[in-house]
C-alpha cells in the first residue's frame, strides 16, 4: 500500500486544534508530522508519527536545537530531512543534511528525505542534474533506508504541479539513483490526487490539503485502492 505522509508544518498552534484534528482523523492509516510540542499527544493517540526536523548534535550546548536522541525517547519513527524551506530558511547545506540522515538511522529513524528543484531550474531543464548533485551529496556514504521525496520546490504551495508524466520519468530517474522508495509531494490535493495515483510512486507527501480531516480522509481513501 502507498503512504500517505503528512507535514503539518506550524498550522496548528492551540491544544484545542491538535485535540479535534486527532479525534476526527482517529483510525486512518497515516503517517503524521506535526510541530515538536505537539508529537507527545499524537503518539499517546496511537498515531504514527515523525519529526520535521533534528539537529547535527545529539547532547550538548545547543539551544533550540531538537535531538535524535529525545525524539526515539518519544517513539518517533521518521524525519523530514532537507525540506526545501529549512534548506531556505535556515540556510541548510548539503552536509548538514547528510549528517541529519546518518544521525537519524543511528538511532532507528527513517529520514524522509526531500528534494526538488526551483521554477528557473525546472524551465532550463536542469531538474535531473539539480536532483542527481543533491542526491550524490545528501546520501554520500549513507547505508541503510531512506525514503526519498521528490517535491519541485516551485509546486510546494501553489497548487502547480509537473505533468503526470515529468513526475513518473523523475520518479524513475531518483528510484535508479537510490534504490529508495520515493514519493511525491508538492500541492497534492483532493482535486489531482486521482491523476497522482496511477503514477508508480511508494506514497505522498502532502502539506496544507492535510489541514483538512475531511479532505484529507478523502484522500486517504483514493490512495488505498
């Protein structure tokens, strides 16, 4: 069965929310990535879930940082790992990333590692080469699972997406890469998911139509089929 991940980003910022998203969504088969205050009460709840981020270091003097090792403690199972807006926001290279994946399969976590290229990359036909160059460094001298998700960064948001088949050749071209199981994420919604999912990928990434337990179990239902 496909996956169906899901990054809450910082959308929800009152108990109140995470209470009634939980209730409605209790029983779907997902895997959840919520703000780090908030992975305690999804796991109490029986959801599978992951972190949005960890940090380089695992003890230390290192204020605001997240560490791999709370993160088991808590029975997290995945990381987002290079998420386009960390690798914007928070300036974040390529050997921090590779670090972050070696750190989280130390510990038993499965990195979900994302990467995608820009709209100036993608109209001069440079998305294989952008994702070939991330890849080679993210994975260098990685063994073990990785999920890789392939995310344009110029989809994520903005309810463009690549044609079916750009996302199938891409898909293809990482899974000979990597050997990974790789999906898709960037505007999946209820409105495209039925096209998305006759394309041979192992799951979905999916940001703001998560927000939305309706929308959301809506899909869910299209991607168990």
């Amino acid at each position: 069965m496909k996956k169906v991940l899901v990054n809450l980003k910082m959308y929800q910022t009152s108990k109140e929310e995470v209470e009634k998203y939980i209730n409605d969504l209790k029983g779907e088969n997902v895997i959840l990535f919520p703000s780090f205050i908030y992975l305690e009460k999804y796991i109490e709840n029986g959801f599978i879930c992951g972190a949005q981020n960890i940090s380089t270091n695992c003890v230390g003097a290192y204020t605001s940082e997240i560490s791999v090792k709370s993160l088991k403690d808590l029975n997290v199972k995945y990381v987002l790992i290079g998420h386009s807006e960390v690798r914007k926001n928070f300036n974040e290279k390529e050997e921090d990333i590779n670090l972050k994946i070696k750190k989280a399969l130390e510990y038993g976590l499965t990195p979900v590692l994302c990467v995608g290229e820009t709209l100036e990359e993608y109209n001069n036909q440079k998305t294989k080469e952008v994702i070939k160059e991330k890849l080679i460094k993210d994975l260098d001298n990685i063994k073990g699972k990785v999920i890789i998700s392939y995310e344009p960064i110029w989809a994520i948001g903005t309810g463009k997406i690549p044609k079916k088949e750009e996302i199938e050749n891409i898909v293809k071209y990482i899974k000979t890469l990597t050997h990974q199981e790789v999906l898709y994420g960037g505007s999946v919604s209820l409105d495209n998911i039925e096209n998305l999912n006759q394309i041979d990928v192992d799951g979905f990434l999916i940001g703001k139509a998560g927000l939305d337990v309706s929308c959301l179990k809506k899909i869910i239902e299209v991607v168990s089929r």
